[in-house]
C-alpha cells in the first residue's frame, strides 16, 4: 500500500515539489555559507518525492543552539516558500475524500519545511 501511495504521490505532486527542493538546493549550494542549507534541502527533496513508509524524528545529540540558528535562517532563505507550497497541496487534496491521505502528508512536510534542522528521517 506505501508503495501504491508513493507512486500516486510523484504523479498528483511529489515530482514538483521534490523539484522545487532539488532546485533550492542547487540555489543555495553557489555560496559557501549555504551549503548546509542546500544539504538539508537535498534531504528533504528526497523525502519529498517519496514521503509514505519513512518517519522524522529528532536526533538523538543536538549540537547546542546551532540547530535553532540554522532554522531560523532556514525560515527567511526558503523554508516559507515551500511550506507555502505544502500548504497550498495540502488544502488542495483535502477538497476530495480521495486526497485526504496525500493533504495530511503535505501538512506533515509543511510542518518539517519550516524547521527541518536537528531531525532526521529513519
């Protein structure tokens, strides 16, 4: 069944916003300063183009306040354009019975674009 959702997800949407993680990433790699920011980008674009059957969770040592720094540059760089995005998707599939599934796992995405740093995805 994940993998019947994670299909149906690339096609009503994942490959696009996967793209738009992917593209943001590249963006964000030119400088030396985004480079963090570009990885945890490529990370999340994968998790975006195949989301059902993996789980986020904290990671188990946190560097100090780093991550909350990171995540508040993360917010201003890019992170409220995909959450955006997300949100956008996520009302969208909530219209139909049938997309509820698929809005849920935007809002789930939406919730990590904002704040992806000190989590990792198992």
């Amino acid at each position: 069944m994940k993998t019947l959702g994670n299909i149906i997800w690339v096609v009503f949407g994942g490959f696009h916003i996967a793209l738009e993680y992917f593209i943001g990433g590249l963006a964000l790699m030119i400088t030396i300063i985004g480079i963090p920011f570009g990885l945890q980008s490529f990370k999340l674009g994968l998790l975006a183009i195949w989301p059902f059957g993996q789980k986020v969770q904290w990671k188990e040592t946190q560097p100090g306040c780093l991550n909350v720094f990171m995540n508040v540059l993360w917010f201003f760089v890019g992170g409220i354009w995909i959450w955006l995005t997300h949100i956008f998707y996520g009302i969208i599939f909530y219209i139909t019975i049938i997309g509820i599934p698929f809005g849920k796992m935007h809002f789930r995405l939406a919730k990590l674009a904002l704040s992806p740093f000190g989590k990792e995805v198992a």
